[in-house]
C-alpha cells in the first residue's frame, strides 16, 4: 500500500451553534460536540483508508474552552497515525469570533478508527508519512498513546512498551 499524509485525509467542517444543541448556559452541549467530532474524525479515517470504518474509542477529549449559542465552530480532523488495521485521528475545534472573525483553538480530541472490510472484519490500511513538525510531533506521540493503551489494557507487558520506557531514560 502506498503511504498517505495526514493531509490527504483532512477533513473540515464548519457549523453554527443552535438554540436547541446548547444547555441552560447557553453553550454548546459537549455532546454535541463529541458528535460532530465523531463525524469529522470519521470522513478523516474514511478518506485515509478508503474503507467503511467504525469508532474504536474517544482516547481523550480536552473541553477547554464552552462553546457560546450563535457560535461559528469549525472541526479539523486528519489522522495522525495509521497502525495495521487502525487509525488514530486528531481533532482540534476551533471558534470564530463574531466580530473580527478571528478564529481560536477551543477544543481537541484523539479518536481511534478501525477499517473494516464489507463483513465488518478489520482490514489493513496505509501507512501514514508525516510532512510538518506538528504531524511529525502527532505521529510520533500516538505510538506512545497507542502502547500505554495496551499497557493498562492488559495487552502489552510494561517492558514492551518501548516507547514509554524511553520516555523515562
């Protein structure tokens, strides 16, 4: 398979909060927001594996910033990491200031798609070249995620997990 960038994959969507996806606060309900990210992450899987792919876990999801009623709000999805079957997708959330147009990071999240083929059996997919520092930064921090996901699992022994084990010497 020929290795693909996180920029083939890129996925945007941009979106205007409504009266009925906020909470009594006036803010963008954080389910909502993990559904378009759903959304988005998934086209970005899609697009890199040309493949039907299904959510395998939200690995984290960072809510730093609300989300204001008449919010325009963009999601930025590319997959960061490709593994045999699975990909690791990286979102930020960006808010548009109404009046300068401005845009600031208010959110991000890490989902984790598996392709799978027509039966609902994982397939493989490319691999992923990064181009720019922060995909560079990105691809490297998701092996680090992936192996201490393992690890506290119950899938990888601790003295397997490379990876961590540098980050410590």
């Amino acid at each position: 398979m020929t290795p693909k960038t996180p920029e083939q994959s890129k996925t945007i969507m941009t979106d205007l909060v409504l009266p009925s996806e906020t909470n009594p606060l006036n803010n963008l309900f954080g389910g909502e927001l993990l559904a378009r990210m759903d959304r988005a992450a998934s086209i970005a899987a899609r697009r890199h594996s040309r493949r039907i792919v299904v959510t395998a876990s939200v690995n984290h999801v960072a809510f730093n910033r609300s989300v204001p009623l008449g919010s325009v709000v963009t999601v930025e999805a590319k997959v960061s990491r490709a593994f045999k079957t699975s990909m690791e997708v990286f979102l930020d959330v960006w808010i548009e200031d109404r009046e300068s147009g401005i845009r600031d990071k208010a959110n991000e999240a890490i989902y984790t798609f598996v392709a799978v083929d027509e039966t609902g059996r994982p397939i493989q997919v490319p691999e992923i070249e990064p181009e720019t520092k922060l995909e560079t930064e990105r691809y490297a921090a998701a092996l680090r995620r992936k192996q201490l996901s393992l690890v506290l699992a119950g899938k990888m022994k601790p003295n397997d997990a490379t990876e961590l084990k540098a980050l410590f010497q």
